[in-house]
C-alpha cells in the first residue's frame, strides 16, 4: 500500500524540483542508484516499467527504499494500462507516471488516492487530465511537445496547471533555468544525472553531486 498521498506527492516533488527517471534489470545496481540520488537531496523517484520482470525488481526495490531511505517517495512510470497500474498499486508504488493519457488509469489511481501523472501533448488534453484528477501533468516528449515555451503558453489561460517536463530537459544551469522559468512545476530527468566512469559504469558518488547541484540550481533559480 502506498506510504504517501497524492498531495504529499505533489508537495515533495515541488519542493525538491527535480524527478530522476530510471530503468535497471539489476537490482543491486538500482538500489545503489537510489541511495546515490537519495543522499544527494532526491526525495521523490520514478523507476520505469522496462525490460521483463520489472515490476519484481521494483517490489525489491521498493522493500530495500522503506527500510534504508525513509523518506523516499517510490512510483513507477511508462504505465500504459490500468492492469499494470493495479499491479505495481499491490507493490506499493506511491505514484503512476504514465506516457499517455488513459482514463482507465486514471480509475484505479483514483479509487485507492494514488497520484497519477498522465503524459500529455496538448491544452486539451491537460485539461481532460486535471478534470480526472491529475494534481501533476507530465509532458511528453517535452522538447517535441514545444518546450518551455508549450508551458508558458499553457500557463497563460491555465495558471493552476502543474506541468513536469520530460525529455528534453538537461542538467545545465541554462537548460534547468529555461524550464523553471517558463513555469516548470518540476523536471523529470534521464540519462543525464547517471554518471558512467571510463569503465561503463556507473559512478555512484559524481551522481550523487549532479543530483545535489541540480536541486541547487533550482532553489536558486526559485529564490
């Protein structure tokens, strides 16, 4: 069962900035990941739906987060259909990313208070979210959908609209300001903050730091 509301959800992912997005078959791996960004400031991570067996390594990953890393808000994104929602609900996600806006989702989400973040690609579309329930709207693929200037335009009509770009985001100071100035509620982020070493693998304390320095980038940029 989910540890976290929906509005705690919100509140976390507002106030640490920055969402890290990611996918590993390996267990060990992703539990190092976790802690990397966790001690950098992250409190709210999506791991994705990837790669068969994933929701077994999520259910591990889950267990190893309410024991070692208290604080730590765990969802699940690429979620497609309301099924798989429902499973990774029974694994005790505390919130749903998903790519597409599907209102069957929205449902189970919903009936158990669970956050829910549908991808969406248009005002029309966010609109159709926020009236299923969405405290949080994703866009994407972010840089396709328009960028910072999509958010700036939604927020001119629809200033209540929480919108977390993903894709297209970087951790630069430029790309980081460009999006919380145009009125990014948060970023998700990818590949970017997961630092490899010249073995091709991943080098847990230089993401610790990127993490650290993005959410810093965005405080200041806030202040």
């Amino acid at each position: 069962m989910a540890k976290y509301t929906r509005i705690e959800v919100a509140l976390k992912a507002k106030e640490t900035g920055i969402v890290p997005v990611f996918y590993h078959n390996d267990i060990q791996v992703c539990k190092q990941i976790v802690k990397a960004c966790y001690d950098g400031g992250v409190r709210v991570f999506e791991f994705t739906n990837r790669g068969d067996f994933a929701h077994e390594v999520f259910a591990e990953l889950n267990k190893y987060a309410s024991k070692e890393l208290p604080e730590l808000i765990l969802g699940i994104g690429s979620v497609i259909d309301a099924a798989t929602a429902a499973l990774y609900i029974q694994l005790g996600a505390n919130f749903i990313v998903a790519p597409s806006l599907n209102p069957e989702v929205a449902k189970v989400c919903n009936r158990r208070k669970i956050a829910w973040m549908p991808g969406c690609g248009s005002v029309s579309e966010i609109s159709y979210a926020e009236e299923l329930g969405a405290e949080i709207v994703k866009i994407f693929p972010a840089t396709q959908v328009g960028g910072p200037d999509f958010i700036k335009a939604v927020n001119g009509p629809m200033p209540w609209t929480n919108i977390m770009p993903t894709g297209g985001v970087n951790t630069t100071e430029e790309s980081i300001t460009e999006w919380i100035n145009a009125g990014a509620y948060c970023v998700g982020l990818g590949s970017q903050l997961f630092i490899k070493n010249e073995q091709n693998q991943y080098d847990y304390e230089k993401i610790k730091t990127m993490v650290n320095s993005t959410i810093q980038i965005i405080k200041k940029i806030r202040s």
